[in-house]
C-alpha cells in the first residue's frame, strides 16, 4: 500500500510542469467545451495517445523505433511500458492546437472589455481546422522532443531514446511524421466528441470568463517558452535559436491576421455563432462590420 502511495505521489511530484499544463488545460476546456466533453476528450485522447506509443515502442510505428529508460519506474506510475505523464501530454498539447487553429479561423469580436471567438459548431469541425490544428502540435514536438532527448541534462531525467540516432538533434524524422498523423486524429476525434450535444442548452461547466477563448493559445505560448528556456539553460544555444526561428513566423503571422480580423465580422457570422451557441458572451453589444 506504501508502495502504491509513494507512485501516485510521485506521479505528479516529478513531473510537475505536465500537471500544471494539464491543469491549464482542464480550465481552458472546460470554459469552451463543457465538463462532459472534457473528461471524454481527456480519456479518448490518452487512450489514442497511449496506443501510438505502445504500437511505436513494439513495432516502431508511427513514430519510428524507440525505446523509455525505465529508471522510474519504481516511482512514478507506468503503464505496459509506457509512462502515465507522456500520453497524458498528448491530451493538452492537441487542445492547446486545436484552440490556436480556432484563434487563426474564427471571426473575432470585442465585448465590454473581453474578447469573443464568433466560432461556429461548422468552424469548430471543419478540414482546416484539423490541418491546422494538427499542424500547430507538431511545431510543438518540433521544439519539445530534441529537449526531452536531453532530459539527462535537465530535471527530467533521461527518459527515452532512439535506436538509431536522427538527423534532427537526433530526432528522426519519422517521429514527426508520426506526430502529424496522431495529431490528426487526435483533433478528429475532438471534433467527434464535439458533435455530443448539440443543440442542447449550455454544456455543464461552459462559461463566459473574460478573454476565455485566449487560454487555450495561452497553453501554447507557455509549452514553447517553457520548453525553450530549458533548451538555452542546458546550453544547447543553436537548438534553441532553431526553435525560435520555426515559431518566428507562425506566431507573427497569427497575430497579424487576428488583428486585421478584430471587429471586423459581418452579421451573418455573428448570427451564425448565436445560433449555435446562443449563451455567448458575443450577444450583447455589436461593434462589427456588418
């Protein structure tokens, strides 16, 4: 019983940055989706993600061959090879992209000091979204996994490794391949679970805190600081500059294209947006072109 207790407590104690993600993400979902849609997301998607880790440590897809360090085992909680931190990161990483993606699509609308994404249930499950969202997570492992490879560096340990060193900071490229198809089908399945519901009246749990449709790029811009100051503090200078010059130009070009698109909706998409989700914030008040 000592035993069990010391791996749940462990669980959560070294790795504490994921459960504060994870506990960003709980909000930000929440907020936007409800309480139902969150805990079905969070077990699909770890479920998902758990399955490409396990398929890819066994058979070496999607991801390509590689192998976890089992040094924690004894301390924190592993499943069939895989530890619970890694696949549950899948979980916020995909919402955080999927957020973003809506951020990039969705008209915007500003609302006595707030700001409202016009998104529409036709929005929120459309190709691009899907191919953005899933675009925007492997940026994230693009910055993340050459890190991680040097968690014997940093405080979270070395964990994992390759059986064939790649030729991105020894990351094969297969493993963003991989990335981009679990991706995909991670967002694909929260636009499923999205589609439970409709049409009723507000989700449990949906609310109308201000600049709530931020939080979720919020969780994005914090996974790349985060990961990128670990990067320069283990000296690893070119690899950082690497990761500052992929994300350069998708974030500018973000908030470039928010910004000419603030307040500048016509009324068929804000009618739109009503229609769907009626108890938004964006009805009250109109100060958009129409």
């Amino acid at each position: 019983m000592t035993h069990i207790l010391d791996i749940a407590v462990g669980t959560f104690t070294m790795r504490p940055y994921v459960f504060a993600f994870f506990a960003v993400y709980l909000v930000a979902a929440v907020l936007h989706l409800g309480w139902k849609k969150t805990i079905l997301f969070t077990v699909c998607g770890y479920l998902i993600a758990f399955a490409s880790e396990f398929s890819s440590i066994n058979n070496g897809f999607p991801y390509g061959w590689y192998y976890y360090v089992e040094a924690t085992r004894d301390r924190e909680l592993w499943i069939a090879g895989v530890p619970f931190f890694d696949s549950l990161s899948y979980v916020f990483l995909t919402y955080c992209s999927y957020a973003t993606a809506l951020l990039v699509l969705a008209p915007a609308k500003r609302v006595k000091g707030d700001l409202v994404l016009l998104e529409t249930s036709r929005i929120r499950r459309s190709f691009a979204v899907l191919l953005l969202g899933s675009l925007f997570q492997v940026f994230l492992d693009i910055v993340t996994d050459p890190v991680a490879l040097q968690g014997s560096r940093w405080f979270l340990g070395r964990i994992y490794g390759y059986r064939e060193v790649g030729t991105h900071f020894g990351i094969p490229m297969s493993n963003y391949f991989g990335w981009w198809l679990v991706s995909a089908l991670l967002i694909l399945a929260l636009q499923l679970i999205d589609r439970f519901g409709s049409g009723e009246d507000r989700p449990a749990g949906v609310g109308a805190a201000p600049y709530r449709s931020l939080y979720g790029p919020f969780l994005y811009l914090c996974v790349i600081a985060f990961n990128l100051g670990v990067t320069f503090y283990i000296g690893e200078n070119l690899m950082g500059l690497t990761g500052i010059f992929i994300f350069t130009l998708p974030v500018v070009m973000t908030l470039v294209l928010f910004r000419q698109k603030l307040d500048r909706y016509h009324k068929d998409e804000l009618a739109a947006h009503l229609a769907d989700y009626p108890w938004s914030p964006a009805a009250s008040g109109h100060n958009g072109r129409i």
